[in-house]
C-alpha cells in the first residue's frame, strides 16, 4: 500500500486572476497574449476576475495594478507588453511603482527559462513579479510564446495548491499579515 503524501491529498484551490495588457495598439478582438492567458488560466481551473487593456503609460499601467490589488476579488495580476527596452517600455517601472515586495527569482527563472528557448536574446526581456496588498503581480512580455512560458512553467504550479513543497496559494492568507492589527 503506498503512502499518500500531503500534496496528493490536498484539493485544487481556484485562483481569481486578472488579465492586463499593456499596448498603445491592441484591442481585445486581437489581444493574443492576453487570450493565451486567458485560455490556459481557465483551463487550470483559475477564474478569470478581471480584463483590461491600458496605453504604455506608467501611471496608467500603477494606477490599474493598485486598484486591482486592493479589489478583495482579485489574487493575482498578470498583465502582458510592455516589459523591453524601448521607450514606451514602461510595464516593469509601473509594476515597481506598486510592489511591496519583489520577487525577484522570478525574473531569474524566466530568463533561465526564456534562454532555453531564444538564447541570448533573453537579456532583453524584463519579466518581473511582486506582491502588493495581498495580491500577487506578474509582468509579462507582450509575445504569446514567452505568456506561454512563463503560465506553463513557472506560474501554472506555483498557482496550484497541491504543488509540492511550497507554492504561491499556501501563502495568500500571510501576504499581508503585516498590516492587522496585532
């Protein structure tokens, strides 16, 4: 008889995501990233809570992470464009505007894992992830194939409760245990 382990007996956990994309030319009828996205999140399980497009704008781009991350129906953010080196490329600043905390392996582990993929080339990606009220933002590269890598192998399990040994879910309810009261 094997013994099942804690992960295995643990019950999947939907997550309530939004999906911003970040583009002075995208519309939501041809929004590919954000459609990636939003078909894989809902394939896991997740609830789409939320989805907007906003211009490369810094204050635009904060303004709609803060608002989303106080918004009680919303656990995590991912929004998608924005993330280079041009100058319109305003997507990580907007989201460093907002963090509380950085979480900077994943930066570490997207670029190791976009390298796999594109080579050198990965060095102008700026993927970037943090945590703000509770919730958890992720900036993502506008291209479908790096929505792709970063949902499939870094945010696909740290989503899922039942990843073993530790993962972003098990975490929710000590985000912000330092604002109550004591």
């Amino acid at each position: 008889m094997s013994k099942i382990t804690d992960a295995e007996s643990r019950e999947f956990i939907p997550v309530r995501i939004a999906v911003l994309t970040v583009s002075d030319t995208r519309a939501l009828a041809d929004d590919r990233s954000g459609d990636t996205l939003v078909a894989r999140l809902k394939a896991a399980g997740h609830i789409l809570a939320d989805r907007d497009i906003v211009k490369d704008d810094r204050g635009a781009i904060a303004d709609k992470l803060r608002a989303w991350s106080l918004d009680p129906e919303i656990d995590v953010v991912i929004s998608t464009g924005g993330t280079g080196l041009t100058g319109r490329d305003v997507s990580v600043e907007a989201h460093r505007d907002v963090y509380e905390k950085e979480i900077d392996a994943f930066a570490t582990l997207f670029t190791m894992i976009s390298f796999q993929k594109i080579g050198t080339s990965a060095v102008q990606s700026r993927a970037t992830g943090g945590v703000a009220n509770g919730t958890y933002l992720f900036a993502l590269p506008g291209s479908t194939g790096a929505c792709k890598d970063a949902w499939d192998e870094i945010l696909a399990p740290q989503l899922d409760y039942r990843h073993p040994p530790c993962n972003f879910v098990e975490i929710f309810p000590r985000l912000d245990e330092h604002k109550r009261r004591k």
